[in-house]
C-alpha cells in the first residue's frame, strides 16, 4: 500500500508540474479568455 501512494504522490507532483507549465505557456500566448480562466481552475 505504502508503493501505491508513493507512486500516486509521484504522479500528482508531476501533473501538477506539468499544469504549471502548460498555464505558463498559455499565459503567455493570446488565449480567450474563458479558456484561460478553465485553465486558472485546473490549477
């Protein structure tokens, strides 16, 4: 059990890391700006 939420925790940090990533891309590019406020939601 203990594996399985250490690899869960892995998989987050990455999601989270990589979300991170893509809001900065798209903060920085023209995006409407409901699309840019779903992505704000993700986060």
């Amino acid at each position: 059990m203990y594996n399985l939420c250490r690899e869960v925790s892995i998989f987050t940090t990455l999601t989270h890391h990589i979300l991170s990533i893509r809001k900065q891309y798209i903060a920085n590019i023209e995006a409407p700006e409901c699309f840019h406020y779903i992505i704000w939601d993700i986060y």
